[in-house]
C-alpha cells in the first residue's frame, strides 16, 4: 500500500514540473518578441533590411512561407504571419518579432537593452498561445527595470 503513495508523489511531482516548464517556454517566447520589437526599431534601415530577409529565410527554412514575401515589411502586409497563426489565442505581431527575435540572434544582433539575451523557443508558435499572464510579466519587468514600453497590436 505504501508504493502507492509513490506513485502518486512520483505523478504529482511531473505534473508539477511540467507546468512550470511549459510556463518558463511561454515566458522565454514572449520576452524574445518584447526585446526583438524594442531592439528593431533601435537599428538603421540597413539593419532592418538585413533583419526582414533574415526572418524569411529563417520561415522558408521552417516551411512556414512557400511564397516570396520579399515586401512583406515594405507592404505593411502580415499575411504570412496571420497564416501561421491559425490560432485566434497568438497575436500576429508577437509572432512576427519571436520570428524577428531568430533573426537578430543568427545575425549576432544582440538585444538593445543591458542585461537582456535572446531566449531559445523549440516551436514559438505554440509557446505563444494563452499568454496573457507572461506578456504582463515581461511588461512589467521591462516597464520596472528599463523604463521601456513596449507594445503589441
């Protein structure tokens, strides 16, 4: 009869450290979009130039785009991203800067503010659903340390 309060620790215990892993991956996704979207505008055009075609190789390479979207920026289109983003629960623009975020991080472009570094998220797109809790985490960990207001569409 013993064992079976092992079991049910052992189980308690894995619920338990999934939760906070999946918790800590959503967080790393969400951080990775506040930084790449302040760290974005902060660099020359030549920079964001450098960036927008780094991103698409890098959603070419994952099999997310199949088309050219050399103008997507240029266009203000987000159709690519609201393709990927099938879910209603992920913000389109979020997704752009994870995606954005990937870029700068190949690139050796590194985060515009001081003691800040770019997170590494297996599959952003599901990181990125039910979020809410984590985007104001890093709002206000942005707003309370960088005085930085960083904000999504």
């Amino acid at each position: 009869m013993d064992w079976w309060w092992v079991v049910i620790i052992a189980g308690a215990g894995v619920y338990v450290i999934g939760r906070l892993f999946r918790g800590s991956v959503k967080h790393s996704a969400v951080q990775n979009a506040f930084l790449a979207k302040y760290t974005y505008d902060q660099l020359s055009d030549a920079e964001q130039k450098q960036v927008q075609e780094r991103t698409l190789e890098i959603m070419k390479r994952g099999g997310l785009l199949h088309e050219d979207f050399a103008n997507i920026w240029a266009a203000k289109l987000m159709s690519p991203f609201q393709a990927i983003s099938s879910f209603q629960e992920v913000n389109t623009e979020m997704v752009k800067f994870c995606f954005v975020a990937f870029a700068m991080e190949e690139l050796g472009i590194p985060p515009a503010l001081p003691n800040e570094q770019w997170h590494y998220v297996k599959r952003p797109l599901f990181a990125l659903r039910n979020c809410q809790h984590q985007i104001d985490l890093v709002n206000n960990h942005l707003v309370h340390t960088h005085r930085v207001h960083v904000t999504f569409g």
